[in-house]
C-alpha cells in the first residue's frame, strides 16, 4: 500500500528527514516510536503532503502511484487520513455537516454522485453504535469547546466515516488521558480490516497494550535504527532511548 524510499524531507531549509525506508502493507498495524523532535510528525506530514515540507529526495508510493506531485487533497481522496488535519475549532459547522460534505469531496473526487441522505444517516447511525457515541454529539459545532477525548472521539468518527486505505494517528502532543487512549484503541481496532493499514505515532507503550502492532519502528534523528515486532516497545519502555543511542554507535 505504502512504500517509502530514502525519503529526505526538509522544513525552512533545514534537513529532518534522512533517508527513511518503510513499507506498510494491507492489514498491517505500524507504530513509529522516537524521541522528541527526532522526525515523527514530520514524517506524517510529508507523506499526507503538507506544504511547509519539501521532499528534497527518494520517493513516496501509495498504491504504486508516487505522491511527490499529487495535492494533499488529492491524497485524501485517494484514501489517506491524517489525524488533527482539521482545524481545531469551526464555529457553527456541525459534525454532521462536515463529515458529509468530507464524503461528498471523496465521491466527486472519485466521479461517484453524492451520497443519498438516507445513506449518509444510515452510515452516521452504525458509525455512532459501533464506537459507541452518543448521537447529540454529531450536532454541535465542530470541536467547539470539546474536551481532549471528546476531539479524539471526532476524529475517530471521521475516521470511521471516511473509510481510508491507511489512517496515520499522530497521538504525541494530544496528552491523552486512559479514556482518550482506550477510544482510539477501540475505534481503530474496530476499523482494522485486511484492506486498510494504519501507522500509529506513539510515545506510549500502554496505546500498544490496546492497539497491537505488528511492526514497531524506532526514528532516531530523521531515520528509522530499529524495527522489530510489538516486544521492541517494550524493550523500549524498559530501557528508554539511551539504550538505542549505545545501539546505534
Ligand atoms: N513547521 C516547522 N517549522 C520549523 N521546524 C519544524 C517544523 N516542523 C518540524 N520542525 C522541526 O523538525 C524537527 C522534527 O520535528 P517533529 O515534529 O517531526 O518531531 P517529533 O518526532 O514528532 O517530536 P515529538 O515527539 O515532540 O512530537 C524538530 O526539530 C522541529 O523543530
Ligand atoms: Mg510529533
């Protein structure tokens, strides 16, 4: 699905990324662990196509297609999801709405009508049973004045609403809370299936407790030192990032 090579990525001129390779397949859970600053979030960006970073070399394919000319719109469209994309707040915009017209810009993109009101509203009601959320939710303003968890529960309803092929998590700056961590686990492990993959961005071994990842790679200053199953986590955990600099030397 994905397939990352060498990627080189810069901000203000300044190099982050430095060379990373990755492939994620259908099916498959990656979490991308580091130190702060070490190129995670940028990482994310780049692959959803953020304008203030600039691939300087390698490539970007998703579904064999290479992304470097294609619009971050456009990547939506054909099916990636970034969480925290949106604004923070829309006055006056309701969930419901934006998730519809989120849809509406997919199916146009992919030359299909708008989806009927009657689908949209079935859609809407088995989203909200399968992650359990209250419907009255759906009706207030975008975000306005929700708490963390209830913005972590949006985006994995508009997650869950948009179907992507792969979904990146960015968790790091959110200070989720248990409950916050427990909605994201349970709405991606609900979404899982053998055509979609999601990368989870996490400084938390105990996200991975609910979300089990079948690969954990370690970025360490623009580049991926180490890769392993769901046990480098812990390992991780147990011997912080001096342990993978003393690696790495
Ligand atoms: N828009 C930007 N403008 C300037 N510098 C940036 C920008 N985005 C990222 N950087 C720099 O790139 C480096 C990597 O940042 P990034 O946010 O990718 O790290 P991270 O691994 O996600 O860290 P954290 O764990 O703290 O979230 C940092 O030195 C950061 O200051
Ligand atoms: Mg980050």
């Amino acid at each position: 699905m994905l397939k990352i090579k060498n990627l080189h990525a810069q901000v203000d001129d300044k190099d982050i990324l430095k060379g990373i390779d990755l492939e994620i397949k259908a099916g498959e859970i990656h979490a991308i662990m580091g130190p702060n600053g070490s190129g995670k979030s940028t990482l994310a960006s780049v692959i959803t196509g953020k304008e203030e970073y600039e691939m300087t070399e390698g490539e970007i394919l998703f579904e064999n297609e290479e992304l470097d000319e294609v619009s971050p719109e456009e990547r939506a469209h054909k099916g990636i999801f970034m969480s925290f994309q949106y604004p923070i707040e829309i006055p006056g915009i309701t969930t419901t709405n934006f998730i519809k017209t989120a849809i509406n810009e997919t199916r146009k993109a992919r030359g299909q009508n708008d989806m009927s009101a009657k689908d949209m509203l079935k859609m809407l009601r088995e989203k909200c049973d399968l992650l359990d959320i209250d419907q009255k939710f759906l009706s207030r303003s975008i975000n306005e004045g929700f708490s963390g968890g209830e913005k972590k529960r949006n985006e994995i309803f508009q997650m869950a609403m948009l179907e992507p092929k792969l979904a990146i998590l960015d968790e790091t700056d959110s200070g989720l809370d248990i409950d916050a961590l427990k909605i994201v686990a349970n709405g991606v492990n609900k979404l899982k299936s053998e055509d979609n993959a999601v990368m989870v961005i996490t400084h938390y071994q105990r996200l991975l407790d609910h979300i089990v990842p079948d690969y954990v790679h370690v970025l360490f200053d623009g580049k991926i030192v180490k890769s392993g199953g769901k046990e480098l986590a812990f390992e991780l955990e147990k011997k912080g990032y001096d342990w993978i600099k003393e690696e790495i030397k």
